[in-house]
C-alpha cells in the first residue's frame, strides 16, 4: 500500500465501526474506530499504513483526522450515545501537543457530540517514549471529560507502575496473547491486571474474542467490555445489539448455568468431607495426639488427598505431615514446628473456620512444594486446631468442579 496514494486519494478512506459490548447489559455500548482504503472489488485495511516506520507521522495524522472527523459525523447523523474508541500514537499526539486532536473534538462537541463519549487508546507499547510528558497531556484530556484506555495491556509487565500513575478508566486485555502463554501463566497475568484494575478503579475490556471459550474467560475474569471478531466484525454501518454474531445474553445465561452448577459441587464435595469428618471427631484428642487422629483420617481421603497435617490457632504445626508416595503413606515428623501463618488468607481462614465451625475449600493455587495445582479442604477440630487435606492435581484434574476457579 503506497501511502501516497491513500493522500492524493483521500476520498477513498472510509470508517468502519467494531461494536464493544457491556457485561451489564448484553448490548452495544460503544465502537472502535477502525479506517479501510476502497479499492476495485472491495477495502482493505489501513492497519498496514499505520504501522508502517517509514509512514511520515503528517501522513498518518491527516488520515486519522479525517478518519475522525467521517466518523463524529455519522454519529451524530444517526443521534447515536455510544462511546467512541480512538486509537492515537503517543509520539503524534505529543508532537502537536495533541491541540488539533482536541480542537477538532471541541468542535464537535458544540455540535452536540458529548468528550465524555470519547475513549482514546493510547497502547502500552508507547510508555517506552517520553512517558513523563505523555502522562501530563492526557491529564490535561481528561479535564475535558475524555477517557483514557491502554491498550494491549500486559503485554509487558514493566509497565504496571506507569499504568498505576496515569489511571486509565479502562485497561484493554488483547486475547490473542493468550496463545503465546501456558493457561496457568496467562491466569495470572489476568490476576494482576484485575487487581490493578480494581485499585485504580477502572475497567477490564477484553478484545480480539475468536470463539465462546474466550467469550467465558472474559466473562468469568472480570470483563467489563467485550469485543472480538466472535460477536462482531468491523463495519461500515454502526450495528446494534440485534446485529452481532451472537446473542451475549443468551450466551451469559449458559455460563452463569455452568458456573453455579461447579459452585453447586464444590460445596456438595465440602459437605462430603465435613460429613467425614464429623463421624470421626470422637477421637481427636488433643495436640499432643494429632498423628494419632490423622491416622483415623487417612482412609476417608486416601482417593483424593496427597498430604494432611494439623496446625493450631498461631499457624505452627502440630503433626507431622503425612504424605502419600505411590499410594503408600508416610509420616515426616520432622514438620512438627513448622510456622505457615505467613502464607496468604491462611490466618484469615483459621478465623473464620473458628467463627463457623465449618470446613473450607481453597481456590486452585500452587503447591510450594511440587509446582502443581492444587486445593486444601481445611476443618475446625477445636477452637485452637485446625486439619489441612490437600488435594492432589491428580484428582483435581478428574473433576471440573474443582479444576476451575
């Protein structure tokens, strides 16, 4: 694609409009700004000319602008409220101070186009330039009611604290980077993205959806948007809810069916082992017999579980951990003593199992030892001794209820 050609023809540059569904209500909320160049037979995209290096910047502005101003235009010819989402190089924006961008949409809004209804996506590959004086510059947008979004977020994890610092209000998670991770990393850059997004209070938008797998992941992480060729592909025209790919709401119901039907299970396998566990409370004794009590237990859980211990109220070790190698379990008394109150929500639970007097389930983590993913089923003896069952990846993996979160 010539870039000359597209500046002496820039009559043949169209905008097309990918739609961004809200998690709230199943409908389209906003579109994604996106330029096409008309050639014989069809369009083709403008991404190329964007990202070519040797593009001069002017063209790329020129272009953009126009792109803009085709697009605020039909927006308003349709009385549409959607959000707009703009994607906009750092580098050009800093290069002008971003005062045409800002006048060509200050002159829009006397006609009648709100700036709250602009999104700009500045993506994270950027804050490698002069971020210092990118963050001052959108700063100063946002005092005009526009919203800030990072696209591509994740993608490099030595951003976090710039991203901390310019408090975007959306954070836009690219979908395909999951395939260049394993699952249980990509989890956990998911994990610390949520949690950034939850301290700077903004919002998970997730985008490139190729399919219901990945519709469910967002869904089930955290998305706020959702955006994707899976519901919608980009258009000319500005599609509705009616006209995406598939009906999200319907699409919801069957995860919020799958999901409470695994909760449903997981507190039916609680019961189970409390059940157990109840049935033998008659012999616990005290500390000083703990070995003795696990060596009750080990039958009722010799299907699911690789190591039981018992630790008191301080988080100190009490028993020796009984651990199951090829089936046959041993004692390691040299555990006895060992201090486990510094890992995460692990006073916190003890806590609470000593509010309730009932047991509980961890969340899928990674045993410290072995590198696997597993769950601890964990009781109240006493008010001052607590019995820890880990669950083996093994069987974990068998049943899905317990695989997933």
């Amino acid at each position: 694609m010539d870039p000359l050609d597209i500046i002496d023809n820039m009559d043949k540059i169209m905008p097309v409009f990918q739609p961004i569904i809200s998690a709230v209500k199943h409908d389209v909320i906003g579109y994604e700004l996106l330029g096409r160049y008309i050639e014989p037979g069809g369009t083709k995209s403008l991404g190329e000319f964007f990202n070519d290096p040797e593009v001069p910047d002017e063209y790329k502005t020129e272009v953009d602008q126009r792109l803009l101003e085709m697009a605020l235009d039909q927006l308003l010819a349709q009385n549409s409220d959607c959000l707009l989402f703009i994607n906009r190089n750092a580098r050009q924006l800093m290069a002008g101070d971003g005062e045409d961008f800002l006048k060509t949409l200050l002159e829009y809004r006397k006609r009648g186009f709100p700036l709250e209804r602009i999104v700009l996506e500045i993506t994270e590959h950027d804050f490698n330039d002069d971020f210092d004086t990118l963050n001052h510059l959108l700063l100063y947008f946002k005092t005009y009611g526009i919203q800030i979004a990072v696209d591509h977020v994740g993608a490099k994890s030595s951003n976090i604290d710039r991203i901390r610092q310019l408090r975007p209000h959306i954070l836009k998670i690219d979908m395909s980077i999951s395939r260049h991770h394993q699952p249980d990393a990509f989890q956990d850059i998911i994990h610390s993205l949520s949690m950034l997004a939850h301290r700077i209070g903004a919002r998970l938008l997730y985008e490139y959806i190729e399919d219901n797998h990945q519709l469910y992941f967002a869904w089930k992480h955290g998305g706020h948007y959702y955006q994707g060729y899976y519901l919608a592909h980009p258009d000319p025209t500005l599609l509705t809810t009616d006209s995406l790919s598939i009906h999200v709401g319907d699409k919801v119901k069957e995860f919020v069916h799958r999901e409470k039907a695994m909760v449903g299970e997981r507190l039916a396998y609680t019961a189970r082992s409390e059940e157990k566990l109840k049935r033998l409370m008659g012999k616990w004794q005290s500390p000083d017999f703990a070995d003795l009590f696990i060596q009750e237990v080990l039958p009722h859980f010799k299907a699911e579980s690789f190591r039981i211990y018992i630790c008191n109220g301080d988080g100190e070790q009490v028993s020796s951990n009984f651990r199951k190698t090829a089936g046959i379990w041993q004692s390691e008394p040299q555990q006895i003593g060992s201090h486990w109150a510094f890992r995460p929500y692990f006073l916190e639970n003890m806590m609470l199992m000593k509010a309730s007097h009932k047991g509980r389930l961890s969340d899928i983590y990674a045993d410290i030892e072995t590198g696997e993913m597993i769950r601890t089923f964990s009781y109240p003896l006493s008010d001052e001794c607590f019995l820890f069952i880990d669950l083996s990846y093994e069987f974990i993996s068998e049943n899905d209820y317990l695989l997933f979160q």
